[in-house]
C-alpha cells in the first residue's frame, strides 16, 4: 500500500485511528500467533481493516459494514484484494436502525431479542425498521474460514454485540477463534434493558472461559484461546 493509514483519509478520522491504530485499543501487536483470516464485525471506513493488514500481511480480511457512506469510503481507502467487504450488518430477525447512537456514525442497528422489544422500537421516533441484509458470525464462520485457519474475530456493532451473546450458535462459532476482541457498548441501553444487557454479556464471558484465557476491561472484552 503506497499511502499511510495516518494520510489516506485526510485526518478525517483522527479520533479513530488513534483508537485502533495508535493505542492498539484492540491488542493486534500482542498476538503472537499467525492470523490467516480476520473476521471484522463492524468495518466502519476500514482503519482496522488497513490496520489488521499491517499486522498481519498473510491473513485474508472479511470486514461487515452496514452504513452506505462508510461503504463507500471503505472501498477506497482499503483497494486491496484481499480485504472483502459484505455490506450486511450483524444481527437476526427484524431489525432496527436508530439514529440517535452516540458514535461517529450517529447510528446503530439493533436487532429484537429478549433485551430489545419491538414496542420500544416502535415507540422510538429516531428508530426505523431496517430492510439492510443481516448475517451472524456463526454463518460468517462458516462461509469463509476453513477448518485449519487460525482466527482472529473483532466486534464493534455499537450494542447489537449482545444480539451475538444470546445466539448459542455464533458463540460456538466465535469459540473456535484464537482470538477475540469486542467493544462493548453499555451505553446502548438504559433501565432494565441494560441490565439484561449486563446479563448476555456475562454469560458469553463464562462460556468462553471454557476455552479461552478472558479478559474484560473498561469497554473491551478480550479472548486468547487457551493453549
């Protein structure tokens, strides 16, 4: 790649390199296994994507992007054949698109489940009923990581993480990673929502345990396969 990640997209997202790229927020420099493919849940404009292929030259980069603008600028800023972006966001069933999220962005897209009801998202004059494609990670597993792949999974879906922790299948999926990291998203909830919330996360975190070294921190949650 002839550009820097720091110049290709102008400062722009200044805010957002320095999160991936400059802290390593998501601890792609402390790896110390070899990453064939990486499945990026949430590819934004793509700095992790351009990031994650720095790190790690050999892998194959499979990145999920819902928003049309962010497609847009990902496509140009990564140019890479072997960075593939699914323009589908992670969730199942009906979702909802809301507008009113406290990210870059300004959006989220949350899918009904036992912490999310459809009367709120009714209720809610910045939420709409989304017709965007969906797909979970046990499915992204499945079509494009093979047997012997050494995998590295990162989520960032602004709060639709937890729709993952309720699904027994892509947490089975997800455990066949070595490694894991999620952004957490607490402030997506409120009330008994968060709660909840609070309640998938915990048991995702005790269901990796089983294979993984766990580490939960401040926003983060982080997994290494156990050796």
């Amino acid at each position: 790649m002839a550009e820097k990640l720091e110049d290709s997209l102008n400062g722009c997202y200044n805010g957002l390199y320095g999160e991936v790229v400059t802290m390593d927020s998501y601890r792609l420099k402390s790896i110390d296994c070899p990453i064939d493919i990486v499945l990026d849940c949430g590819g934004n404009v793509g700095i992790f994507a351009r990031f994650a292929r720095e790190v790690f030259p050999n892998a194959f980069i499979v990145s999920v992007e819902p928003n049309p603008d962010n497609q847009v600028v990902f496509e140009k800023f990564t140019n890479d054949k072997n960075i593939h972006l699914i323009k589908k966001a992670i969730g199942r069933g009906k979702t909802w698109r809301k507008t009113d999220a406290t990210n870059g962005a300004n959006e989220e897209y949350l899918s009904l489940s036992d912490h999310i009801s459809e009367k709120d998202m009714v209720n809610n004059s910045r939420a709409e009923l989304s017709d965007v494609e969906l797909i979970m990670p046990d499915q992204l597993i499945s079509d494009w990581a093979k047997p012997d792949d050494n995998i590295l999974i990162k989520i960032d879906i602004e709060g639709n993480e937890n729709t993952i922790w309720e699904h027994e299948d892509s947490l089975e999926a997800i455990a066949l990673a070595d490694y894991i990291v999620a952004e957490i998203h607490p402030h997506a909830f409120t009330g008994i929502e968060k709660e909840k919330a609070k309640q998938n996360l915990m048991h995702a975190i005790e269901f990796l345990k089983k294979t993984h070294d766990v580490e939960y921190e401040h926003i983060y949650l982080y997994a290494t396969k156990k050796k």
